[in-house]
C-alpha cells in the first residue's frame, strides 16, 4: 500500500521529509505583550462573556465580538487552489522551549513574568493591570485561533454525572467514592487545523454474490456462495476542510495502559470555522496546554486521516458490490495544505487508578465544551463484572429450560 504522500509530491513513503514551497500566512495581532485594553475605555478589567463569543469591559460594560479567522483570513476558502504548504504564525516551527516570558507593565512599569506552560495572561502584582500574550511566541503557547466556551460548568457536571451515574453498577468502589463535581476542570487543548487538496487513486477487488447454497456433511450443514469478482478502480480529488489533529504529545500518545486520553478523540468535532483570532481574555484563569508538536510531527497522522477520508468518499459509489470490497492498493497525492492551530475547549474529569502491580492508568470523562457531546472511561471492578457475568447466566439459564422442555415435549 502507497500512503498519503507529501505535498505536491507523487506519494513517497508517509514520514518522509518534506522540503517543498512553504507560504506564510500571518495571524499576528500587532499588539505588544502588555496590556490588553478595552477598545472604548482603555481598561484592562476584559473578560469572555459565559456562553457567548464576546468580551465584556468590566468598567464600562462595553461589549465586542472577536474577528472570526474564516472571514479575516479566508480559511474556508480556495482549497481546491493549494498547492505546498501554507503556515499560519501559530502553526511556525517551535524554535524555543522555554516557558517563562517576562513583560513590562505599561502602567507602572513593573515587570511581570508569565509561566506561558500554564497560562498567556497575569495581573501586575503593583497596580493589578492585566497583561496578556496575544500575539505569537516561538515556544508555541499562543495558537492562531480559539473557540470559547459556549457550556456552563452546570450542564458539563451534570452530563458527567449522568455519564458516570449509567455506569456505577460495574464502576470501582474507590471511583465511586472518589467522584466528585469539583473535580470537574475546564482546560483548552491544543490542535491543529488542516485543509488540504487532494488527488487519490483506490485500486481493489469487488465481489458480487451470484448464488448462496448450503450443503449437507452428515448432521451439520455448510453454507456456500458463488461471486464474480471485478476489479474496481476510482480516482478523484479531494478537498478536506478543517481536519482536527492533535498538537499536544501526550494527547496524540494513545497508550491505553497509561491513559485514557483517546476518548478527547471521541467528542469530535468541534465547529472549528467560528473560532475567533486568539486573545487571552477568552481563556481568564482557565488554564491550558500549550503546543508541542510541529506540522512535521504530525504529518505522517494527518495524511493517514486524509486517506481515511477518501475511503468513506466513495463507500457509496460501491454498494453495488453485496459481498464487499477489498482495497489492495492506495495512493494519495497531496498537492497542497494549509494548517492553523488552535485552542478548544474541554470540560474534564480525571481520576488516577493504581493497579495491585502499581502500575497508573489515568481514567477521563471529557465533555465538549460547544455542544456538550461526552464520553469516557469509567475503572471497572473486576469483583462487580463477574458477579454480574454470574447473574446473567443464571437468568439466561432460567429462560432457556422452560424453552427446552417446550422442545422437548413439543
């Protein structure tokens, strides 16, 4: 199989090192690492209003929308046009690791240092301005977009509850006691944003059943069919619009024996083409991970997906083949992406399980936090499983003697 290839290149092996035509695409704000100020009044007293897209002034009430990136941009537009690579400011390569940043206070002119691994605004311990990180730093704590909570804390701890509730009866003793809805956090999640232009070839083998039969072998019976097999080829391009990937190292590590952290995965999507160009207020206190992975560590995952893609892009042009389709060959070309990052947010609830053998497996409960889609992994205990299995074999066991006496007898 020929996987995705890289852009603008006849599908070499995935993983190989790209070094074609690379676009720039600036998101910067312009505004110095500072003061984030009220466009009407100048106070720094700014906040992210719950449960919609906009900032509130705390002085004088004043209320504005963030620019969304679609229209700004053009991110939804001229797919079928890419050709390279197209590189948003908060998509650049991460060319420092360090965490702390220090910024000059423009009003007192204190100096205030910000742990960028944790948070992207602080309060002047002299004079209580805020200072904020807008625009982008070369250690990746500042994304190009962010979509702001639109899902109260309440709705989040009762579709936690309700997800944890409906599955107490199998649940561990210590997670039950353990549960609680203060330990229910927000926190924004770094990902990556891709479109790309596509071509792809699919080559395979389709079956159609002429005739079923079964055959008799003593007291047993074999069932049996005879198809015509076709070769089945399609090609065609391809435009993918906001494809999500991962940018944080851990989230994309899905090790099911450390963490549970695939099941993020399962509260996809998000309705990435209203995210706002990144400003910090929307974050307040709310703390989140930053970036650590660069488009090159992603690569060979996102053109994995893109494939993925195409395979259900044509799962209805094969329904004429009853016994299926077999894929035997793949190959992608990508003409052309363009990536973005961005912060999204996720309601979460966490609880570390130490096995007997101490090994830690980290169980999640996530919920989106746009439109409330959950999921989840809840520690079983083994004790409550089995005795349960026992149950159930019983009461199938009580319903299947009353059927074969009927049989018998019958």
């Amino acid at each position: 199989m020929t996987a995705a290839g890289a852009e603008g290149q006849p599908a070499p092996q995935v993983g190989q090192a790209w070094n074609g035509h690379v676009t720039h695409l600036d998101t910067t704000t312009g505004q110095e690492h500072g003061h984030d100020d009220c466009p009407k009044c100048g106070s720094t007293e700014v906040s992210h209003k719950p449960g919609t897209m906009s900032l509130v002034c705390g002085f004088c009430r004043f209320e504005w929308f963030g620019k969304r990136l679609e229209d700004t941009l053009g991110l939804g537009e001229g797919i079928h046009e890419l050709s390279g690579r197209t590189v948003a400011s908060g998509a650049s390569q991460i060319e420092s690791e360090q965490n702390l940043v220090t910024m000059k206070c423009q009003g007192c002119g204190a100096e205030v240092t910000v742990d960028t691994g944790h948070a992207t605004q602080s309060r002047c311990h002299w004079c209580r301005s805020i200072l904020s990180l807008n625009d982008k730093l070369p250690n990746g704590a500042v994304p190009d977009g962010i979509l702001p909570f639109a899902l109260s804390r309440a709705d989040a701890v009762a579709r936690i509850e309700k997800f944890v509730g409906d599955r107490k009866l199998l649940a561990h003793p210590e997670f039950k006691a353990d549960f609680s809805a203060e330990h229910v956090k927000p926190v924004f999640l770094p990902y990556m944003v891709v479109d790309g232009n596509l071509h792809t070839r699919l080559h395979g083998v389709g079956e159609v059943q002429t005739r079923r039969y079964t055959v008799k072998h003593g007291d047993s019976h074999t069932t049996y069919y005879d198809a015509n097999e076709y070769q089945v080829v399609r090609q065609f391009d391809l435009h993918a619009d906001d494809l999500i990937v991962e940018s944080s190292a851990s989230k994309a590590d899905f090790k099911t024996d450390i963490s549970t952290n695939n099941i993020i995965n399962a509260i996809l999507p998000f309705d990435v083409k209203n995210m706002v160009a990144f400003d910090s207020n929307y974050m307040g206190d709310i703390q989140a991970e930053k970036r650590d992975l660069d488009i090159d560590d992603v690569a060979r995952t996102t053109h994995e997906r893109f494939l993925t893609m195409a395979r259900e892009r044509i799962r209805a042009d094969l329904t004429g083949y009853d016994r299926g389709v077999r894929f035997t060959h793949e190959e992608m070309w990508v003409r052309g992406t363009r990536w973005a990052t961005v912060y999204l947010p996720v309601w979460l609830y966490s609880y570390p399980q130490r096995s007997s053998d101490g090994s830690l497996t980290v169980h999640y409960v996530a919920v989106n936090g746009r439109n409330g889609t959950t999921m989840g992994s809840v520690p079983i205990s083994k004790k409550r499983l089995l005795a349960a299995s026992a149950g159930w074999a019983v009461a199938t066991a009580a319903v299947a003697w009353p059927i074969a006496l009927i049989s018998l007898f019958s």
